[in-house]
C-alpha cells in the first residue's frame, strides 16, 4: 500500500522520524502517557532505538507495531513533507 513505511530511524524524546512508499515522510511523537500496555517497553530508551521495518510497519522486537495508515494520515494533515 502507498502507506506502507520504508524507512524509520528513532529519535530523541520518542519521536520517529518516517519514510513511506508514496515519498511522503515527516515525524511521529509518541506521547509518554500512551506507552503503556503492550507499548510499555517502549519506555526503555535502549529498546526504543531498536525499532526497524517490517511488512510495511514501523516495529520493535516482541511484535510491537504501529498502524503506518494512521502514521500516514498524522504526517499528511500536517502536510511536513
């Protein structure tokens, strides 16, 4: 899908910054208070930089992704091409 992320590298403060198929890319602020449940891991900086690319999705080891359709849809309203 025109959606589905190609590059992704981690920054500071839970951001991400992403690439995707269409060309489109910008950044992704994950907010602290979110990272709970199954994203709890996600606290730990250490694990937080392991994030990579897999089938499209933005993911980390123990099968945590990010739906790229919302991803997407975020970075295009803010048109931060």
């Amino acid at each position: 899908m025109y959606w589905d992320v190609i590059e992704v590298r981690p920054e500071p403060g839970f951001s991400l910054f992403v690439r995707f198929k269409d060309g489109l890319c910008g950044h992704v602020q994950l907010a602290r208070e979110e990272l709970t449940g199954v994203l709890a891991p996600l606290m730990d900086v250490d694990f937080f930089e392991r994030v990579f690319v897999a089938q499209g999705a933005v993911t980390w080891p123990g099968e945590i992704d990010l739906a790229p359709d919302a991803m997407h849809a975020d970075i295009a309203s803010r048109k931060e091409h």
